[in-house]
C-alpha cells in the first residue's frame, strides 16, 4: 500500500479516496477507519461510506483523518441528522479547513432525495455503477444526473462522479460537469499506475 500511495503522490493526485463497506449496505467487505488512520500522506482523505447506520462511525473516521465523508442518504432512516452531526465535528488535520459533508445516490436514488439535504451538504456523490465491485461499465444516464444535481444545487456544490471511470472516457466525465472525479481499477491495472494516473491528470486538463 505504501509503495502505490507513494506513485500516486509522485503523479500530482491530489485526493485518495477510501470506499468503506461492510457486507450489509453493499455486498462487499472492504476496511474500516483503522485503514484510513495507517495511510500517512499529504493527500486529502475522501471517505466514502458504504455502510448502514453511519452516525455511530463518524468519529471514527474524522478521528482517522477524513477531510471528505460520504454518506449515502439511503443508508439511515435520519440523513440529515448524520450530516448535521458531521458538520459539528472539527477536521484533526486542519481545524480551520472544516469538513466537507457528502451524499452519495446510487443509480436508482431519486434525485429529489437531496432535496432537504440541501443546507447540510457541500458535495454530491453520483454513482455511475452499483455498489460493490471496481470494474463495471459506467452507466450512460450518469451524464443527466449530473446536469440535474448541478441544476437543483448551484455552482457551490461540489460534484463528485464515482465508478466506471477509464482512460476512454475520464475526459467526457469531465466535460459533463464533474468537480471530483475517482478511478481505481484504470490507474491500478497491474502494469504502469503511474503513468495511468498521469494520463487521467492530463486528460481531465484539456
């Protein structure tokens, strides 16, 4: 882990991002806040929170030093509750940068989810697979969801666009709006994540 995290800290990466889930929200079984507090860098720290009930393991995670948290307003009964929660919470690596508050909307989450969220949030998180597995296409309808988060919440929200992204098409994500965009299995192919990650950099520039 530390010889890939000390590639993408060569390429210019500016964010890693942590997809957290627990075999119940999602199907797979991944880490929790002990792996996000190991991973020492000068990176920002996107958690992404994949698991029910996410008020409990909050602390945890900013306590790990999260700069971004997730959550998926289909995850509790009390969304905004959680968002509340995490907006009274100081970030351990730079108090006065605050923490930026996530939902994530699976493809079938209604877009009006967000809604009431709208004054506890400050990014928006589109899945563009289902949860639980790297390697999926990247459904087409992501594109419209992205115009209609941009059309409900305005210039000032951050829009985050996660899942079947590859060197095909990093570029077109980025041109239908998306502020943040995560890619994993097309940086870590097992060949030249270096030169992958410089590729989606220098692509998403253009």
């Amino acid at each position: 882990m530390a010889s890939q995290l000390s590639l993408l800290e060569e390429s210019g990466v500016e964010v890693l991002h942590f997809d957290v889930m627990d075999g119940r929200y999602c199907p797979a079984l991944t880490f929790g806040a002990p792996m996000v507090a190991a991973l020492k860098t000068s990176l920002l720290k996107d958690v992404h929170l994949m698991i029910e009930q996410p008020l409990g393991q909050l602390e945890n995670f900013v306590a790990a030093g999260a700069d971004i948290i997730t959550v998926h307003a289909d995850s509790t009964r009390h969304p905004h509750r959680v968002l509340q929660a995490l907006g009274s919470m100081r970030n351990v690596n730079d108090a006065a940068r605050g923490l930026v508050r996530g939902v994530g909307l699976n493809p079938g989450t209604p877009m009006e989810t967000l809604q009431p969220l709208r004054d506890v949030l400050e990014m928006v998180l589109i899945l563009a697979v289902n949860p639980g597995w790297g390697g999926q296409r990247f459904i087409e309808s992501t594109g419209e969801r992205v115009r209609q988060v941009r059309e409900m919440l305005g210039k000032d929200v951050i829009i985050c666009v996660d899942g079947g992204i590859t060197r095909n098409n990093v570029a077109e994500v980025a041109r239908l709006g998306a502020d943040l965009i995560v890619t994993g299995s097309a940086v870590f192919d097992g060949k030249a994540p270096l030169d992958n990650a410089r590729y989606m950099k220098a692509a998403i520039a253009l």
